[in-house]
C-alpha cells in the first residue's frame, strides 16, 4: 500500500448520510480537516457524481464513507417488520404518505460502490455497521487507500484489524446518529470513547480516531492526550453554511423546547442517537431490529416531514453536545476545534503515513 500523507490537522468531518454535501466535505478539507463523504444508501453512479462533485471544489485529500450491507431474512423478521408497518400505518395516514412495499435487499450497492473507489483512488475509505470483506481491503489497498473501521469496543476493534483495518473509529455512546455496532440486533453500549478508547488501545496497535460529543477545542486536546491520532466530528458541523440539513431537522435541532435525546431504533431498525420528537415517542418503544428494512418503510415519512417542514416526521440525529453547534462556515468550525492543538502534539500523534 502506497504512503498517504494525511490531514494538516487532527480533525475529520463524519460523513452523515443525508446531510453531508460535497460542499461540506471540501469545505473541512480546505481547512485543514480531512472531509467525508457519505456514500450510504447511494447506487454506485450518485457515488461516483458525489466524488466528482468534491474534487471540483477542492484539490485537497477527503474520504469517502460506505455501509457495510445488513443480511435481512424475510423468513425470519416478516412479522416483526408486518408488525412495525402496522403501527407505522396511522402515522402514514395522518401524514397523507404510502408506505412502500419492503425490498429484502440490504446490499446497498456495496460491490458497485467498491468498484467505483478503487477507480476513483480515494485516500481514505471509512465503513460502517461492520468490517469489510478482505478482498475489498485489499482492492481499496491496491488502489491506494487508507481503510477505516468503525467499531464501539474492544471485539470489533480485534475484528477490524483482523481484516486489515489501517485505522480504527472508536465511536462511543455520545455520537448523534447510527451508532455502528457491527450486529444490527446488538444493544450498544452506554460508554463514551473515553471509557472505551483505553482498552482498544491495550488490544490493537494501529491508530485510533475517536468520536462522539467531540465539540470544542478542549475536548480535541482531550483526545489527542488520551492516545487517539484525531476526532471524527459530526453535530459541530450540522448547523454550517455547508450543511444538507433540512429545514425540518434544523428547526428540531435547534429548538429550546426539545431538551430530550434517546438511543432509537424507529427511524431505521438500527440504533441511533436523536432528539426525541413526536416520530420518537410514538414509535420508539415498538420499533424493531430489521435495518435496513425498517429504513424503507419510515422513508417516504421523513421526505414528507422535510418537505412540510415537520419536525415531528424527520429523524433529528444529534449528539449530546448538539446545544454547542454554531453556525457559519465549516472552516470557522475546524479552526475553533484546532485551536488549542499545538503543532508539536499534532505533529507527533497525526500520522503522515499509514
């Protein structure tokens, strides 16, 4: 695998499907950063136009983010989802949308997507929900690029270097959105990454990036002394000007009189960290492990809930250190996240080559 030289900073943009744009990804990269761009739930051509669509907006290093794909069974999860789908039914109706029916495919364009990066030559390629094949390591590895791994303790961590993981995203309990548990039926853990990141690094020995509630300076610092090479940072950049964020979410977002967050599988069928809102309260305590069958049926719900400017309809993903994200550029964001990195300790922990 060629060298890679790696970000000026220590600070990487996670990806958030739905809401990370190409302009956002550039925009951290610019800056400093190293962006993301999300490529779940796209077909491998809206990939390849995203990846186009950063590289004319920047000539700087980014990465590119996949899921790994979910084995569903209809034999098995029918009359789980059935029974989700009844539930959901009222709610359809109230909203004036038609549930559609379930595809049994939780491939996600994965062998499509793969193809398209190791034509594209990607620096860094990051997964979600599980480990990579090997053969697809390997082919990322030929191309050129870094692979990372997302795991939430010390098992996947092993799992992910067993497979030939150059990095490791440590996710813990504080991060907004999907939580990236590697089994779709596994309850996450309540530990943040500085409770986890001690004992990944007693069992591996390649990088560490951390993520979850990363939100200030202090908390950059923080991680970086605990033994973490950088920060993924997704709620510090939704409210930018860079930002997919919809008009329904950000009203959720930023609402005073929504104080709660919850670990839901309503959205989605996978666990995820959001603001509960009407959606969460109803459906939450039903909700079922069927990802990403689960995500199909509710989808038609939440493009009704942006397009009406319904918060109560839309997956409101959120961090616990949302109440901290500002507004305005994505490069303003990366910089107060830097600030009190000093060169030597950036320098000495980054890596400029894996």
């Amino acid at each position: 695998m060629s060298a890679w030289s790696l970000s000026p900073l220590p600070i990487i943009g996670a990806p958030m499907a739905g809401t990370g744009t190409p302009a956002l990804a550039a925009a951290i990269s610019d800056a400093g950063g190293l962006g993301i761009f999300p490529g779940g739930y796209l077909t491998g051509e809206k990939l390849a136009e995203g990846i186009d669509a950063v590289r004319a907006l920047t000539d700087r290093p980014f990465g590119v983010n996949l899921f790994l794909p979910t084995p569903v069974d209809e034999e098995r999860d029918g009359d789980r989802l059935r029974s989700y789908a009844e539930a959901l039914a009222p709610v359809a109706m109230s909203a004036e949308v038609e549930l559609p029916t379930p595809r049994w495919d939780g491939s996600d364009n994965f062998r499509d997507k793969i193809e398209v990066l190791e034509q594209a030559r990607i620096p860094l390629v990051s997964f979600i929900f599980g480990v990579p094949p090997v053969d697809s390591v390997q082919r990322l590895h030929a191309a050129g690029s870094v692979v990372m791994a997302t795991v939430t303790d010390s098992s996947e961590a092993r799992a992910a270097v067993d497979v030939g993981a150059d990095l490791l995203c440590l996710q813990g309990t504080d991060a907004g959105g999907h939580r990236g548990t590697h089994r779709v039926d596994a309850e996450p853990n309540n530990q943040g990454w500085r409770e986890l990141l001690p004992a990944v690094l007693a069992e591996v020995a390649i990088p560490v990036v951390v993520a979850g509630g990363v939100m200030s300076a202090q908390d950059v610092t923080d991680a970086l002394a605990a033994g973490a090479v950088a920060v993924q940072c997704g709620s510090a950049f939704l409210l930018t000007d860079e930002s997919g964020m919809n008009d329904a979410y950000r009203a959720g977002f930023t609402d005073p009189a929504l104080t709660e967050q919850v670990v839901t599988r309503a959205f989605s069928g996978r666990p995820a960290r959001a603001i509960r809102n009407g959606f969460v309260a109803r459906l939450d305590p039903v909700a079922v492990p069927v990802y990403p069958i689960v995500n199909q049926l509710t989808k038609p719900l939440r493009a009704a809930g942006a397009a009406t400017g319904d918060r109560d309809l839309v997956s409101l993903w959120a961090g616990t250190g949302w109440r901290q994200a500002r507004p305005g550029p994505a490069a303003d964001i990366v910089a107060a996240l830097a600030a009190e990195v000093a060169e030597k300790s950036q320098s000495s922990r980054w890596p400029r080559s894996l």
